[in-house]
C-alpha cells in the first residue's frame, strides 16, 4: 500500500557512497527525513535562510543558492559538506553529502 512505498522510496533516497561518512542523496527527499536521518535539525539548515518555503532538499538547496547549481558545486550547512553530483533540465537530480564527525 502507501506506507511501503514511501518508506521505499526513503530507503532509496540515501545510499552510502564509495567515501566513508558521504552518502548519494536523491533530492526529492523531504526534508524532514534528511534532517532525521543525518541527524541536524531544520533550524539549523535554515538558520541563515529568510523564509524557507519548501519541502524538499532540492528546495532548500535551490534556496540556498538563490539558482540551479551546477555539477560539482558544494556547500556547507550545519555539519554537513553537500556537492551537487547530478543536475538535469534544471532538476537538481542527486548530491553528495558528507558529515564532519
């Protein structure tokens, strides 16, 4: 039913990458998820952010630089290191994100 896909597509959403600490995150994650699971809170992603009117990552990374980024831009927020791995028709598609230990 509904909740199995959802908690698939979760499951889908974050996988490790080749880098220790980094995972592939696909950015139609909701936010709250990726906060839950990298373990930051909302208010730290958008302490910096006027409004923050979204719902996903690809939201708030859209946000975050005001434009689609381009493949290989990065960016620190909280604790993490996020670099833009996958963009396509002005989609931010995936990113790397690393978290400082």
């Amino acid at each position: 039913g509904e909740v199995s896909d959802e908690f698939d597509f979760e499951e889908e959403a974050i996988r490790p990458s080749q880098m220790p600490n980094q995972y592939i995150v696909d950015c139609r994650i909701n936010i709250d998820d990726f906060c839950e699971f990298f373990d930051v809170s909302l208010e730290e992603l958008t302490k910096d952010m006027a409004d923050h009117e979204f719902d996903t990552l690809a939201g708030l990374i859209l946000h975050f630089f005001g434009h689609v980024p381009k493949t290989g831009d990065k960016f620190e927020i909280a604790n993490l290191m996020i670099e833009v791995v996958e963009v396509s028709k002005r989609r931010i598609r995936r990113v790397a994100v690393k978290k400082h230990e």
